[in-house]
C-alpha cells in the first residue's frame, strides 16, 4: 500500500484518484501504524514552503518518515513543494527543509518576459536514461506544472528530468528511493499516469 502523507496542506485527493486509477493500492493518512506499513510514500505539497514544513513538522511525523526513508529503504515521491521540501531549504522562506537531498530551491527568474508562477503545460527532456521512474516514458512526455520556484540541485547526477520555462531547470530528481518530481503528476494524464505506475512498480520489489 502507498500511503499518501496527510500534513494538512489542503486538497491531496486528486494523487489518490489518480493512483486508484491505475489499479495502485494507496490511502491518505497521517496514521503511524499505516505509515509504518507501507511499501511505498507520496509526499505531496502545495502552496507557500515555509507553510508545508511548518506543517509538517507540526504533525510530528517527519521521525517516522526519516525512519521509513533511510533505515527501511522505503521508496518515496515528493510532488511539487513535497519535492522541494526534500532539499536544504528555499528562496521562498526562511525555514530548513528536509535535507535529504543535497539541492536548494531557488525562483524563476522575472526578466525573462514569462508569468510568474509558471502556470500550465511543459516539456521534459530525460537527464537519465535508466531510472525506473521513467521506464517506458515517451520522449515527448509532457506535465502539468504550478510554481514559481525550481529546485536547483549541486550533484547534477541526481537530476532525472529538465524543462525550460525561460531558463532550464531540474524538473524531477532521485537518489536511490528518494524520489521527487516539480510537476504534478495527477493532472497530466498519460504522463502523469505513467510516472505514478512506475512509482506504483517500485513497491512490488520491497
């Protein structure tokens, strides 16, 4: 079962749609026994940085997460800001993040004639070719983004997919079951569905 981490950001029911939808086993909770007990973790995020890690820290959940993540090698997914969370911190706020990624998280620039947030469809290109999170993913996979803000890592050999929207940046990122993803994969259809399948895949080998 994926558990899909309820911290109290707001409407998350649109991941667990879409995982149902591809015959994926996944519940929302911020329970700790079924936390403990999944085989795989989404951590989604929306809205400002510093209001998701508040939250989070506030559930008091982030000891088992570490738990599950580095002692149990439990795959996991951040989706937007949950994806940005996993780094050292952001340009958005002043509080640390997560710190499991060595990357930080800094804004698209404003100069570059394009709207801030970055509001609608982008292409992707593959900064790696062999990672499971992207088998069988088309080459002109294409996703749904909503941010203002990109996640700039310093190991480029972490970086799995890049986009452009007025400079390039790191759409999604991994290292070894750490996983996250800029984009929203619940709202780009054959893509998205296939990012989260191959998550979805992941969990059989654990």
């Amino acid at each position: 079962m994926i558990a899909i981490i309820d911290y109290d950001i707001g409407n998350i029911g649109a991941v667990e749609n879409m995982l149902l939808r591809i015959g994926a086993k996944c519940k929302i909770t911020s329970d700790a026994s079924e936390i403990e007990a999944a085989s795989g973790l989404i951590l989604p995020g929306n809205g400002a940085f510093d209001a998701c890690i508040s939250n989070l820290r506030a559930s008091g959940l982030i000891p088992l997460l570490e738990k599950q993540v580095f002692q149990k090698n439990t795959p996991i997914l951040g989706i937007c800001v949950g994806a940005q969370m996993l780094g050292h911190g952001s340009e958005e706020g002043s509080l640390p993040g997560l710190g499991w990624l060595d990357m930080s998280v800094k804004r698209l620039p404003e100069n570059s004639g394009l709207h801030v947030p970055h509001m609608g469809w982008g292409e992707v290109v593959k900064r790696q070719v062999n990672h499971p999170l992207l088998k069988e993913l088309e080459d002109d996979a294409r996703y749904y983004f909503v941010h203002s803000y990109y996640m700039d890592s310093r190991d480029r050999g972490i970086e799995l997919l890049g986009s452009t929207y007025g400079i390039d940046f790191c759409a999604a990122v991994a290292e070894k079951n750490i996983m996250g993803v800029q984009f929203h994969p619940e709202k780009s259809h054959r893509y998205g569905k296939r990012i989260l399948a191959n998550f979805s895949e992941m969990q059989k080998a654990v």
